[in-house]
C-alpha cells in the first residue's frame, strides 16, 4: 500500500536483512531519520522474538521493542528517531549505549488531536492529503463489533473499519 500510494521504497522485515539493506541504500552510513511505527506488537526473528516473548510472556517487561532497537542500532550518527508506535511499560536489552555514542536525537509522541486534527482536515479537503485507502471497510455503527474484529484481526483486508451514522 505504501509503494502503490506514496510511492516509496518498501522493504519486508520478514524476508530480508533490513539492517543490511538500509546500509546498501545509503552507502554504508544508514538513514538520517528512523520512524518506528509498529510499537509493542512489533514482530522479530530468531533469538530476539524467543527473549522478548519469553519476558512478556513472564511479566518482566510489557512490550516488545524489536523495531525501535532496530532503528536505533539502523540509524546514522548524528541522525533523529521518532517512536510513533504506542508503548505501554518498560522494555529490556534498549540500546542507550548506541542512542548516547552515536548522537542520536530521540523523539516521541502520542498524536495530539486537538492540534494536528484541524490541519490534517484542512489538507485532505483541498487534496493535498489522500486517505481514501485506507478506509477499506465502511460500516453503520451497528456493525461496530464486526469493524471492530475485522481490523483487530486483520481479516479480509481491513486496514480501517470507519463507520458512518446513519448509514
Ligand atoms: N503515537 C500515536 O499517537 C499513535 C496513533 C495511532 C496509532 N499508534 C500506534 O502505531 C502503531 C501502528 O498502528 P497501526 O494501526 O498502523 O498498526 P497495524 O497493525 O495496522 O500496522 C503495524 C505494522 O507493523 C508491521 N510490523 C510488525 N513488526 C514489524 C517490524 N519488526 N518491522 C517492521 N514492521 C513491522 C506489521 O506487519 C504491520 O503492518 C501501533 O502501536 C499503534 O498503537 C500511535
């Protein structure tokens, strides 16, 4: 979706070495700007996804921090990480030793509505800002359970449920 819609370069976590390939498409020095958006849930490989599951599992850390160790340790020196994906807890094995020997600038936000929302609106109104996509299952609000578990599940797929009144 984002390759057909924004027209960017897209990688698969799932099939290739994505710390290596960053490195190859930025001559070895790695991206200015890492955005982790996937938060808690992140899906990993190998030992890091036993480690990390095993600790949540046991209750001795709450998230899963596979992609925001992966941008950190992925990212250039000197370059800026935005952690957009939601974080309940604490994490194990954070890389601050890189964070603090690289120079990295580390940032977060939870999306403040009440700032962002008029000016997102204001964007899509005059075209500048294409979300037709992702609304891929519009529902009444009676079927709000149903949106609900299509999207939790991501069954027949849903990316957003939204649901109209009315309908
Ligand atoms: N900061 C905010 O205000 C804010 C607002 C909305 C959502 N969020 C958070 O953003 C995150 C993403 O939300 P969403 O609705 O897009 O979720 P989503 O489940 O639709 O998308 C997450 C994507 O991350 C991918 N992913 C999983 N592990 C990965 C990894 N190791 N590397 C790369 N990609 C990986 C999944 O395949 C999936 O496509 C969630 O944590 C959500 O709570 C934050």
């Amino acid at each position: 979706m984002t390759r057909r819609h924004v027209g960017a370069e897209t990688l698969n976590y799932e099939k290739t070495d994505i710390d290596a390939e960053l490195r190859e498409m930025s001559g070895g020095r790695g991206p200015d700007v890492c955005i982790e958006a996937v938060g808690m849930e992140a899906h990993s490989s190998g030992v890091q996804n036993l480690y990390d599951q095993t600790k949540q599992q046991l209750r001795l850390q709450t998230d899963r921090p596979a992609a925001v160790r992966q941008a950190i340790l992925a990212c250039r020196k000197g370059g800026s990480i935005f952690i957009l994906g939601v974080f309940a807890g604490f994490v194990d094995k954070f890389p601050l030793g890189a964070v603090m020997n690289k120079g990295l600038t580390l940032r977060s936000a939870q999306q403040h509505g009440h700032r962002y929302i008029p000016m997102l609106l204001e964007r899509m109104e005059r075209g500048e800002l294409k979300t037709d996509h992702l609304a891929t299952h519009v529902m009444s609000l009676d079927d709000g359970p149903e949106g609900y578990h299509l999207f939790k599940e991501k069954l027949d797929g849903c990316v957003r449920a939204v649901f109209e009144p009315g309908r």
